[in-house]
C-alpha cells in the first residue's frame, strides 16, 4: 500500500500522525498544502467518499474568516473551491491509501487500517 499525507507541516495534528506513522515503521509521502498546489482529485475523492462537510474542518481558523453567508450557503461546488483556494481549511490529515482516504488523526483507526 503506498500512502500519502496531505496536510501542514506544523500542524500539531499532522505532528502526531507522523510520529505515529514513524513509530509504527510504515513509510508514506508527505505533500504539504503551504509548499504545493492541493492534489483536487484526491479533495474529490475524499468528498465522495465523507461528504464535503466532513473535508472542510468548520472547526478551522480559516473556517471562521468566511462570511456567515457563505457558510449557510455552502455546498460541494462551493466546498471544492474553497478548498481549493484556501487548503488550510482542509480537515487534517487527509491520508490517501490508494483506495480510500482517511481523514483526521485517530490512532485506533490507523490501527486497524494500516497494521491490521
């Protein structure tokens, strides 16, 4: 299984989910939102999969910079381009395994996914 790791280096998330993955010997690639374009495929992929409202953290700093309008209104379109735009308000870590994408860090989880 080849694993990728989208998300921001100095997120204190992403900091616990590569100590994880460090301390459990299962090597991944790391592609980082403030360094490289996001991968939208792999955003599409995830809404798909979750549903947009599960990609975007509403939980984010980013999140509360939009207009309440906006986020009464929101939609996928809408969500795509927001992630697109501002891929800091994208749930982190989003972890592409090839077949599925997981999202956020939960060690019980990486658990069963990636060593079981």
């Amino acid at each position: 299984m080849t694993i990728t790791i989208y998300g921001i280096k100095n997120c204190d998330t992403m900091k616990k989910t590569f100590q994880w993955f460090d301390d459990n010997n299962i090597a991944y690639d790391f592609i980082d939102y403030k360094k490289t374009d996001v991968d939208m495929g792999v955003v599409k992929r995830a809404m798909d999969q979750h549903g947009w409202d599960a990609v975007i953290n509403r939980k984010s700093q980013t999140w509360r910079t939009i207009t309440d309008e906006a986020k009464a209104n929101m939609n996928r379109d809408d969500a795509e381009l927001l992630a697109d735009s501002k891929p800091s308000v994208i749930k982190r870590p989003m972890i592409d395994t090839g077949k599925d994408i997981v999202l956020g860090f939960d060690s019980h989880k990486y658990d069963s996914i990636f060593k079981g």
